[in-house]
C-alpha cells in the first residue's frame, strides 16, 4: 500500500504514546476526540483520511501533533479495514503502545482521571502486557436522536451523557480475545436478524504495544493472540448524533463498511420509518466517570492496577 504524509512524517521518538484513526468526514467529532485522548496522555496522532469533504483534513492539518496519511488507492475501495490497519501500524506505530481507535470513540480505563496512559502503559510494559481489551458503551443524548446536534466546541460527554447500564452478555468466539460483547442501545433498539447472525459487536482490542507482525483481524474486534493485561478498558461510544440517519444512508449505499454495511441496513430501516428515535429510557444512566463504570462492573483492572491509581492520587493529594 502506498502511503502519503501530508507534511512532515511522524518523527521516531521511543516512549510515545500513539493514537491511529480513519477518518470520513468527522470534522464535528474531531475536536472532542483530540481534547479527550491529549488529556489522556497521547503524544502524536496519526490519522488517515479517507476522501473526507467537511473540513476534516484542513482542520487535522492545523493540528502540530496530527500527521494524517492518504493512500494513492483508495482505503475503502481497495483495501479492507483489517488491512490498511496492518500497513499503518507496521509503517508509523511499530515499538509504541498505540490506540487505534474510531473518531466517535474516547478510550477510558479504571482510574484514568488519576493516572494518564504514560503511567498505565510503563505499568503494562513492566508486567509484560502487550494489550488491553475494552467494552464499547454506546452514549446517548436526552432526547430524539435526529435533535442531538453537537457543537465542535463542546464535549462529546455533554451533548451524550447517557447509556444502558446493561444488560450486556458475553458469547466465546475462536478469534482472540475469544469473547464477543453484545448489548446496548443498538441491540434494545434495532433488529439485525434480516442481516447479521447477531447485534453488533462491542468487544474491542484498542490499546496495543504495536510490533511488526501483528494484526488485527476483524477491524480492532480481534487481534492475533498477545498477553492482554487483566483489565477491561471502555470506548464511550458516539454514533448517537443528529447525523445517523445521513451516515446510514451512505454506508448502505456505498458499502464501505463490515459485510457490505450490512449493520447500517438494519439502522436505515429504523430511521426510513420516519418515527422518533430516543435511545434514553427510564433504565439509562448519566455518565459520571470510570468509577461509575466500575461499580456497575462495565469495566474492571487487577489489584495492582487498582493500587497504581491509588498511590498516583495519594501523591497529587
């Protein structure tokens, strides 16, 4: 695969902290995510564009910590999500502890708003970790789905502060890490059954020590085998704005995504309907931090993990 830097290449630098994305026409989630994923501890961001037309590229570009990368051949058309995964990892991430991560999607683990990625990942490396598994929790807004502009400016968490608290189950598959998560919104609202055997699936592998030879091999659903760290991660999952039914129509027409967008067909029909959409209901919870998610046991770490958190926020008190 041919790729092309807009500007400088990333420069290599050990120790950073890398996140990768695609990228089409995000220019209204692009702020918050950058914002959320800097706070966090990331380093440099390397982003592929992928023929965007809303401002993505100007406003990536403008960015001194954003490299972003195009390919003479076309990533959707040419080349499947697994693959241009594996050729941008292997080309600007191989040694780095690298998020690779949707632009609707913040990563959060246990006690992330005490202890920042640098801290966790020094942690994992000491132990051995090579990966860390997350649950995608799909947020909401309060109201109509088709209502919930977001202002760039603005935090994704204040325009959705809403998700289910469950119930989420857990089915064994043969692709590592061997376990599909399915539940949420998605699957409380829309049937998949005319398209896909199941709901969508919310088990991903984000947070990886990227080393050549490495793949992932359903998107970031699952990755050849490495030694994960006993925790399970969260990606605050943003699909949920005023731009879903847009977004489905031109995934359905175009095809772009897993089994010929087959997921986006059975959002389409929901919304072809004309009826309202409101993914909050009397069972939704706001959003208040990981120790939320925590309790409700949507995300968890190890003992040890736990007392890093516990002695980071010792110290800063």
């Amino acid at each position: 695969m041919d790729l092309t830097v807009l500007g400088p290449p990333p420069p290599h630098r050990p120790g950073e902290i890398r996140v990768c994305a695609m990228v089409r026409d995000e220019a209204v989630r692009l702020p918050s995510f950058l914002r959320h994923h800097r706070a966090l501890g990331a380093d440099r961001f390397i982003i592929v564009d992928d023929g965007s037309t809303d401002g993505t590229v100007e406003l990536l570009a403008a960015q001194p910590d954003v490299h972003v990368v195009r390919s003479s051949a076309g990533f959707a058309d040419r080349h499947g999500p697994v693959d241009w995964i594996s050729h941008v990892l292997d080309a600007f991430c191989d040694g780095y502890w690298t998020l690779t991560v949707d632009a609707d999607e913040l990563f959060v683990f246990p006690g992330c708003e005490r202890i920042g990625l640098r801290a966790a990942c020094e942690h994992f490396d000491a132990v051995g970790a090579e990966g860390v598994m997350a649950l995608m929790i799909d947020m909401y807004g309060p109201g109509e789905v088709s209502a919930t502009a977001h202002d760039p400016d603005a935090r994704l968490l204040d325009t959705c502060p809403y998700f289910d608290p469950g119930p989420y189950r857990a089915v064994r598959t043969g692709l590592f890490p061997n376990v599909h998560f399915h539940g949420g919104p998605r699957m409380r609202l829309f049937d998949f059954s005319p398209y896909q055997e199941r709901p969508p699936v919310l088990t991903k592998a984000p947070l990886v020590k990227w080393e050549r030879g490495r793949q992932y091999l359903l998107s970031t659903h699952a990755v050849t085998p490495l030694r994960l760290y006993p925790m399970l991660a969260g990606l605050l999952h943003f699909k949920f704005l005023s731009d879903f039914h847009d977004r489905a129509i031109q995934a359905v027409a175009t095809g772009r995504h897993y089994g010929g967008s087959s997921e986006y067909r059975a959002y389409k029909d929901v919304m072809d309907r004309g009826g309202a959409l409101r993914p909050r209901d009397d069972h939704s919870v706001r959003y208040l931090g990981t120790d939320q998610l925590v309790r409700l046991e949507l995300m968890y770490a190890d003992a040890a993990f736990d007392a890093l958190v516990a002695g980071r926020a010792a110290a800063q008190a």
